[in-house]
C-alpha cells in the first residue's frame, strides 16, 4: 500500500540558508500535518492543512511557512535556518477517519 | 511533552511481557495512540483506542485505557528483540483526533 512519502530523506544546509521540505500523502487523504522532533525529543506539532487550507497551528516558527498544493502534497518551507532547526521532520497524513500516517522524515541538519 | 508522560526506559528479557505505561493530562482526548520509533526512522502507528473504549487488543499488543485516572499502557506479550524500540504515546488535540501530542517516549531494550 502506498505510503506517506517525504523528500528529500536527508538535507544538509548551513545556518542562514533556505531549505524546503516535500510531502506527499496518502492518496484521498485531505488533512497533511507537519511535526518536528529534534534529537532525543519527542515530536512536536507544527501546522497543518486541510483541503489546501491551514487548519491548525501549532509552534511553528515564523521563519517557516507551509501550503498544501491542489494535489494534495505539502512543502514546509524554511528560512534563516539556524543550528536549533537540525531535527527530524515528519510528515503525516488522514482521511475523515483520524488515523494518522507518518511518513519516514527528512532529516534536516544545519551547520 | 509536558501534558504526556511517560517513563524513559523499560528494559526486559526476550519472551516476557512488556508494559508501557503512560498518563495524561487533557479529559477531552479522543484518540490515544501509541507508535514505535526504530533508530533513525519514521513513527510507525502501532495501536490506538477511541476514549470511550476500556481495551484494545491486536495480536500481541494490548492496550488499557483508565480515563478516570487518565493512564494508558500497552502491554506487548512475547517480547521479541524485534521490539526494541522507543515507544511514543500520544493523545489527540482536537475533536477529530488527529492534532496529537507526544509523550516523550520510551525506550523498550530487549535482552536476548
């Protein structure tokens, strides 16, 4: 079964750079959610979308921003990276039922 | 996450049971889950419970749900060394129960 694909798995970037993160969910899942965790944490909530518009937010950075696009795939964009932004960040998805899919992450790390 | 705790390490020998306990703190909750996480790898949804429900079971995973104590464990029967892992619980923010919070995970070794 087709699962929630994240790209790119491992991204190296140094501080004060861009980086953009891609997720593609489960196919007719509508709701795509951000989390990141960083090393030895747990995950943490950053934003979500349903049908293309933000639905919740939780504590994003305002130097990040994300959309969900007609496809239904989200990009969690970053700016001004700083070291604090390395960390694993996942991307789930779900239909009406509210189970949850994570993808395997994309590990961001930032020199 | 401060409103989900867990324990931080659970160690156990390869056959037994394993429990991993969590607590709450949010009464509204309507899914609780809980998710193996292997080293560097993505959450792997294992089990969740709808809070009206009391128990769970799939194959050898069984879940409890105390709401009156707000306290979830899932039991994992015949441990394999295939388990280790750090287990998260999570409960959900919203009504829809898919906004979730994460304990801070445990970490289950399995010692042949």
């Amino acid at each position: 079964a087709a699962g929630v694909i994240q790209s790119p798995r491992h991204l190296i970037k140094e501080k004060r750079e861009t980086a953009t993160l891609k997720c593609y969910p489960i196919p007719r899942h509508d709701t795509v959610y951000w989390y990141q965790q960083g090393p030895g944490q747990d995950p943490q909530f950053l934003i979500s979308f349903y049908e293309k518009m933000q639905s919740d937010k939780g504590s994003i950075p305002d130097r990040f921003s994300a959309q969900q696009f007609s496809d239904y795939h989200s990009e969690l964009n970053m700016s001004s990276l700083e070291l604090g932004d390395s960390a694993l960040y996942f991307c789930a998805s779900s239909s009406q039922t509210g189970e949850l899919f994570f993808g395997e992450g994309s590990r961001l790390t930032v020199l | 996450g401060e409103d989900v705790e867990q324990s931080l390490f659970l160690s156990v020998r390869e056959g037994d049971s394993s429990v991993i306990n969590c607590t709450y703190t949010d009464s509204s909750s309507t899914y609780l889950y809980w998710y193996k996480q292997e080293p560097g790898a993505g959450l792997q949804l294992l089990t969740y419970i709808f809070s009206n429900m009391d128990m769970k079971q799939d194959q050898r995973l069984t879940v409890l749900l105390n709401k009156k104590d707000k306290h979830l464990s899932l039991r994992i029967a015949d441990t394999q060394t295939g388990d280790s892992a750090i287990y998260f619980c999570a409960e959900s923010m919203n009504n829809a129960g898919n906004m979730l919070t994460f304990g801070g995970g445990t970490r289950l070794m399995v010692k042949p």
